[in-house]
C-alpha cells in the first residue's frame, strides 16, 4: 500500500527516514502455549479461534511491534494438502491477514508471513517452476485481499524458491517484498541447508527484487549477530533480523528457550546500532520480549 492509501507511511518510507523499525516475536510459540496441539495446523486456527490470532496480534502491538506477522506461514498449497486443508488455502491466508489487520493500530504495518513449501523444484524433487510459482501467487495474493502491507519470504534455504515466491510477490501485487534466509554455522562459517552464504544470499535476494533482505531463525542472537555483520559487509540496502532465543533445550520434558528477553534486548540494541533496520524475534520469543526491545531501543 502506498502513503497515498493508507494515509500512514509504507515500512520502506519509514526506514528511508532513518527509523529502526520493530517486528514481533514468535507465531508457533504464541500458538503452542494457547492451544495448539503438537502436530496441529497453526493456519486452521485463522478459521477456528480467530480469538486467539486476533489475541496474538494485539499482544504484540501492545508490546510495541512496529510490524506483525500474519499467521500463515505454512499457507501454501503444497503444506496445507498434508493437513488435509489444500482447498482452503486462500480462506485460511485472507483470514490470517484480516485478523492481524483488525488489531493494527494506526501507522503499524501487516507482513504476510509465507514460509518454504517444504518441496524441491525439478529436477531435484517433483515440482515445477510454475507449479511453485502458482502457489506462491495463491498464497500472497490472498494475504493481499486480507489488508497485508507487505510480504515476508522466510526462513528460506534454497535461492530457487526464494527468488519464485519473490517475482511472484512482484508481478501480482503492490506489496512490499522482504525475504530471508536460515543459516546454520559449521566448520567453514554460516551457510543454508542448500549451501548459500549470507553475503551470497543479500546479493541475489535483492538481484530477484527483494525491498528489504536478512535472516531469521535457527540461530540465538549472537550469531545472529555474527550473520548479520557479513551480509551488512555485502550491502548498504535495508537488512532485517529475526532472532531465535537460543537454542531449545529440554527440562523437565518441556522445550525451554534460554535467552531472556533483556539478555536478547542488549543485543538487539546492538544489532540496531550496527545498521539493523528491522529487529524482532522468532522461535522461543513472545511478547515479553518485544516489550523489552521496545524499551531497549526508545526508552
């Protein structure tokens, strides 16, 4: 949406200004501690509890999210179909996106959430260029529909993907288009499950025509840290982080996150002074923590 529509400033114009802007924390943690049950489909709760994804929203728009995710990031057609709900794939990704949008207060910002299809493209696995492109389409023209400002391509591995969902964004909407990349860290440095480097996953992301790049998931804030500093080595474009809190460890026979949220607050103020144009979080991450990120950054 442009200033024009909306009467409020795009992300883009925002970051122009100079601003660091503020994302929110984690959708899947949100979902498991209100109801949803190990194996279930987080993108049915858009049509079943729409309380509790509405819920979400406000939670994080209270805590000070200058942007929220839409809960859809398992939406395409190819993941749906494993749940049994491939014909709802647009009810379920337009519900995603008006209900984020119902709770946005003025001037905040609704990013579609469209993460990997969990399927290879020919000849690697069974699925066409145009095959994934159409689901790509599918999926964000329908967050679109549902008042999104912008999409978010997310924890992507393979460039391939990433560069479909991408000109899809592109070619059928007026979305504003970020995409990142997940990176694990082995003896030779940061690279994707596909084999990407961070400093090569900035330059062919923004090459497909991303607005805004970066990295999410898989990783606590240190070396999201670490990541962020070489992709900021290979581009002066807008770069946005989403940070696990920690890696999850088992007590108890539960999944604990060990980053608190003011451990995670420094380092995000410093990631803010490195040139992070967008922070937030991701697994392991809840209001909480965007509360003190908030403070971290404005006090």
């Amino acid at each position: 949406m442009t200033t024009a529509e909306t009467g409020h400033s795009t992300i883009v114009e925002r970051l122009a200004r100079g601003e660091t802007l503020i994302s929110d924390g984690g959708t899947g943690t949100y979902l498991q501690a209100h109801g949803l049950e190990p194996g279930g489909c987080p993108e049915e709760f858009n049509a079943s509890r729409p309380d509790v994804i509405r819920g979400m929203a406000k939670a994080y728009f209270d805590a000070g999210s200058d942007l929220v995710l839409t809960n859809s990031f398992g939406g395409s057609r190819f993941m749906q179909k494993k749940y049994g709900y491939g014909d709802r794939v647009r009810e379920f990704n337009r519900l995603a996106a008006e209900h984020a949008r119902s709770q946005a207060p003025p001037g905040c910002h609704v990013v579609g959430s469209v993460g990997p299809t969990a399927e290879f493209l020919q000849p690697l696995g069974a699925v066409s260029e145009n095959e994934m492109y159409d689901a790509f389409v599918e999926q964000i023209t329908s967050l679109e529909e549902g008042g999104a400002d912008a999409v978010l391509i997310e924890t992507m591995t393979a460039l391939e993907e990433a560069a479909l969902a991408i000109r899809a964004a592109k070619e059928n909407t007026g979305l504003i288009v970020i995409a990142t990349m997940t990176f694990d860290k082995g003896p030779r440095g940061f690279f994707t499950m596909m084999g990407i480097t961070p400093e090569r996953a900035v330059v062919e992301l923004r090459e497909a025509g991303a607005d805004i790049v970066g990295t999410n998931c898989g990783n606590g804030i240190e070396l999201m840290i670490e990541i962020f500093r070489q992709m900021r080595e290979a581009t002066d474009g807008y770069l946005l982080v989403h940070s696990n809190a920690g890696i999850p460890e088992m007590k108890k026979g539960a999944i604990i996150y060990p980053e608190t949220p003011q451990f995670m607050a420094e380092r995000f103020k410093m990631l803010a002074g490195l040139g992070a144009n967008i922070v937030g979080g991701c697994c392991g991450t809840g209001p909480e923590h965007i509360r003190a990120l908030h403070a971290a950054l404005r006090g």
